[in-house]
C-alpha cells in the first residue's frame, strides 16, 4: 500500500507542477486571445502563485483534524470545475484571473497535503525512500507541462486544449482519490487500525459495506489475521496503517489495543474552521525560519529560471512555440534526477548520523526526534551543494548574455534543477520532521515562504531584466541564494537542536546533550 500510495500522491501533486508549467509557452497566445498585455498575463503568474502559497495554509491545517481524505476530495473538486470554466471561458480576461486563481487554490495544496500523508505513514529514517520516487513523478509536471503547451499551440493555436488537458487530468486525480486513496490522518483513524467511517472510507469500501452482512465485518477476517494485526500495531504504532491496508483488515471492526495514537479515535474527523496563523507564526521562530528561508530560495530561483525561458529561447535563440516548450525538458530532467537523489541522500544521510550519535537507525519504528539531531542529520553535503550552485546560477546569465550555444544553458538548467530540488526536498521533508504532531501545518508554512518569495521575484523579473540584463539578474540571484543558503544550513547545524528544544520547553536538556 505504501509503494502505491507513493505513486498515486505523485501523480496527484501533478495538479500543482503540471497546471503551472503548462502556461508558460502559451502567454503570447492568452495575450492575443484576450485582448490584453503580456505584462497583464504575467499578472494571472503572481496571483497564481499568491493563491499557491495561501491556501495550503487553510487546507492542510484543516486536514490535520478533518482527515486527509476528505480535503483531497475538495481541493480536487474546486480544482476540476476551475478547469471546466477555463475551457468554456474563450474573451474574458477578467474569468481568466478568478478561474486561475481557483485552479491555483484546488491545486496548490496537494503537495503540502501528500508531504502530510507521507508523515502520517513512514518514520523519519524511511522518508528520504518514500519522497524521492513521490517528488519524481511529481516533477514529471515541468517535463510535460511546457510540451503540451507548446505542443497545443502548434496544433490548435487554441489554449482551450491546454485547459481541457487539465479538465482530463483532474477527472482522473478525483476518481483515485475517491475509490482507492485510505484515510491516513492521525487524528481520524490512529496508527491504521480505526476503521475510517463514511467520507472518511474509499468508495470501493462504501459500496461493499452496502452488499455486506451486518456480521462481515467481524467474519471477514480470521481470528489469527486479528491477532497479528493487533501484534503488528502494538509492536510497530508507525507502520500499522500499511499493514491493516494490505490485509485487508480496515473493514473489520477496530482492534484492541491499548496504544496511545488510537485512544479517542473514531474513524472521522472533526470539523473546526481552519487558522492559517500557526503556519504563519513558524517563520518567526529561529530554527523554523532558517528552514523556510533554504526551502523557499530554490524555488524562486527556479520559477524565476522557468518564467525566463520562453523570452530567451524565443527572442534570444529563435525557437519555435514546440521547440521552447521542449526546451523546458532539461531543467524537468534534472528536477526528477534530483528528487532520486534526494531521497538516497536522506536515508544515507539519516542512518550515518543515527550512527555516530548511538541512535540504531530502526526502519521500522523510528527514533525519538526530540533527542535525535535531525537538522545535521538532513543538511549533509547542503553546503557544498550551495557552492558549486552560485557558479552555475550565475553562469546561465552570462551564457545567455553571451549568446553561447544553446547546449550550455540547457546543461546548467539540468544540473540547477536538480540542485534546487535536492535542497528543496531535504528541507521540505525537514520541517515537517520538526513538527510531528502537525505536518499539515508544517507543510502550508512552507507553501507560504517559498511561494512568497517566488512572487517578489517573478513580480520584479521583468523590470530587472530590462535594467540590467540576464548576465547581472543571475549573478545577483546566485550570491543570494549560495552566500545566504551556506550561512543557514552552517548556522542550523550549529544551532538549530538548540533552538528547537528551547522552543519545546526543553531547553535546559538541549544543553546538557
């Protein structure tokens, strides 16, 4: 269950890269189409990724005590009639911004949500093997998504087929969520053994509670499938979730036990009006801040990278709408290059660290992260990573100022696209690491800085460009990143246990360590 759960939350955070790298090659298009500027087009960018960075921060703090289940379903169907309107909508520029908008708040809040299920499943040590094919699939979306644009104006010059594709994926992302994906919030059904109640339950289960004998329930599994579950859940409160979903032992009345995570648990979840303010009051703690600050500096460079494209490999090297949309594949390769190694990273990373410090690296059930130093643990090689970064950053400016041969810049858009992720996923997984009891929370704060920064930077991008140029942009974009980067992670692993024990009351046991 794990290994497809892994998949499915890939394929479904498409909604969040696919749906913003498909727009990309068509703005000279949408500008014609709706009778307005290139510079008003680039506005529906910002406001999409403002409402990318908001909304996590209401929807993932909600599936911390609504349950996950039911928040994927709405976020997913706001997201699919966003996509209906676009298609239908063919003159309205003012339709374009709200249904953009829309899109981006049903959209943006899957990847903070499936980092949640992620959390909810898998023990730290085990993570990095989880996340690293997860965010693989996910960044197929900077792959495919420019292609398909600029594939869709060559054959239609109709951006209405870019929009229908996203109608079609989202059908498709509501349909698995609503038949196969379990319910895995904490708060709803424990460590996996509570059975998930009404919306919280699969379809598929649903429709058989219908056809089934009041008894089933209890007759469906043996006495000794019973014993181990209730062995598997008492010895493993981690992985108990993977083991009831495989055996099937989710439809079967709740087990016994005497664990702490199921104790109150009914198998829904609790309604409460979501606070985006906690998420927001992490960026104010030192160690959380830090965290932010090394999630949210890749990610705006990238986008920064990725909103460049069409205007260099247009205007600069004269490629057609097809061949600036498949220009967009080297950076997509290096992002998934980057996820894979990512996640070998952070397992590597994890148990070597585990290891000096006397913890056994048990994949199983965990370690105690309040007496483990996770920040050292998952910012291993983070600065020599940074380093060799702030030359390739800033190279890609001067090979385009140059005009060199259109190899050289498509090469360092792989390699700092995989950079970017490697550290963008290190650091997401670790801020969710610090807060276990609230990953959604977590998770949204994360939206929020990195989507943030990315909107300052894409919001100012053009007016830069024409001060200064490519070559200075890049330059001064990478002395930010590397300079303020190696200062954080250096300051975090000198630091940053410290801060996060006097933040959890426990201050005076940090210093003793």
């Amino acid at each position: 269950m794990i290994i497809y759960l892994t998949y499915l939350l890939g394929y479904l955070s498409l909604a969040s890269s696919l749906t913003a790298t498909i727009y990309f090659p068509i703005i000279d298009l949408l500008s014609e189409r709706y009778h307005t500027s290139i510079q008003a087009i680039n506005l529906t960018i910002t406001l999409y990724v403002v409402f990318q960075g908001i909304a996590p921060s209401f929807f993932s703090p909600l599936s911390d005590t609504f349950g996950r289940r039911p928040v994927f379903l709405i976020t997913f169907t706001v997201y699919l009639l966003a996509g209906v309107g676009l298609v239908v909508n063919t003159d309205s520029y003012v339709a374009l911004i709200i249904l953009r908008g829309l899109q981006s708040i049903g959209g943006s809040a899957v990847v903070s949500l499936a980092y949640a299920v992620v959390a909810d499943i898998v023990p730290h040590s085990r993570r990095g093997a989880v996340l690293g094919p997860m965010l693989a699939a996910t960044n197929l979306g900077p792959c495919i998504g420019p292609v398909v644009g600029g594939g869709a104006i060559l054959a239609s010059g109709n951006p209405r087929w870019c929009f229908a594709t996203l109608v079609i994926f989202g059908a498709s992302g509501l349909l698995l969520i609503g038949w196969t994906m379990p319910e895995t919030g904490r708060s709803v059904v424990g460590n996996g053994a509570v059975k998930a109640q009404g919306v919280w339950a699969t379809w598929w289960q649903l429709l058989r509670s219908v056809f089934r004998r009041p008894e089933a329930g209890v007759q469906g599994a043996s006495s000794g499938d019973l014993e181990k579950a209730s062995k598997h859940v008492h010895e493993n409160g981690e992985m108990g979730h993977e083991y009831t979903q495989e055996k099937g032992i989710e439809d079967t009345v709740p087990l016994p036990t005497t664990d702490d995570p199921n104790t109150g648990k009914t198998g829904r979840g609790k309604l409460s009006a979501p606070n985006p303010l906690p998420s927001v009051r992490l960026i104010f703690h030192r160690d959380t801040a830090l965290i932010l600050w090394l999630c949210a500096t890749p990610y705006a460079v990238w986008y920064c990278i990725q909103t460049s494209i069409p205007l260099i490999y247009g205007p600069v090297y004269g490629f057609n709408d097809l061949e600036v949309g498949l220009s967009f594949l080297a950076g997509g390769g290096g992002v998934i290059t980057g996820g894979v190694i990512a996640g070998r990273l952070m397992d590597w990373s994890f148990k070597k660290t585990a290891v000096e410090a006397g913890f056994p690296p048990d994949k199983k059930k965990g370690i105690d992260i309040s007496s483990f130093p996770i920040e050292k643990a998952r910012s291993t090689a983070s600065i020599p990573i940074m380093f060799i970064s702030m030359f390739a950053v800033g190279g890609y400016g001067w090979a385009v100022h140059a005009h060199a041969h259109p190899a050289i810049p498509l090469i360092l858009q792989f390699y700092i696209g995989a950079k970017c992720t490697v550290i963008l996923q290190i650091y997401s997984a670790l801020i969710v690491d610090i807060f276990p009891s609230n990953p959604g929370m977590a998770a949204a704060s994360n939206n929020i800085g990195r989507c943030t920064l990315s909107a300052i930077f894409i919001a100012i991008l053009q007016p830069v460009v024409e001060a200064i140029g490519y070559s200075w942009l890049f330059t001064i974009l990478a002395l930010i990143e590397g300079l303020s980067g190696m200062a954080a992670v250096w300051t975090l692993r000198h630091r940053g246990w410290e801060w996060r024990n006097e933040r959890n009351g426990q201050g005076s046991e940090a210093r003793r360590k």
